[in-house]
C-alpha cells in the first residue's frame, strides 16, 4: 500500500503526515508513506486545497485534518 501525504508543508499538512503514520502503526499493516511538496504533482491529483491523501493513487481526503480513527477507517477500507 502507498500512502501519499500532499500539502506544501504547512501545520495541517505535518500533522496530518503524524497522524497518518500513527494510524498505519496502529492498524498493524505495511505502507509506504510519501509526503508530495512538488505543487504541479499535487494539481495533477487535481487536489486545490491541502492537506490531501492519496492511498494507492486514489484520493480519498483533501482541505481537511484527518483523526487518527478516520485515516485507519480510509486504510481498512483500501
């Protein structure tokens, strides 16, 4: 599983990359965590407001600070 985090690296965006390396921890599963700064990478998910997930090259989030619960939820579902 591939998790993307984007965002520019602003304060929600950092938290939710903690968060969401919390939530893979806590669920006991296997995923590559990336954070994408790269704007034009970010646009191209067509994501305009940030933070953004993206789990296997879905996007599943964006212009929200996910809990820990909700990104588990995300990841069990995937």
């Amino acid at each position: 599983m591939k998790i993307e985090i984007l965002g520019t690296g602003c304060a929600k965006c950092k938290a939710l990359e903690e968060a969401t390396k919390q939530a893979v921890a806590q669920s006991g599963m296997f995923a590559q965590i990336e954070k994408v700064e790269d704007i034009m990478k970010i646009m191209e998910y067509g994501v305009m407001s940030t933070p953004g997930l993206v789990i296997d090259g879905k996007v599943v989030s964006t212009g929200k600070l996910l809990t820990i619960n909700e990104i588990k939820d995300l990841i069990q579902a995937h």
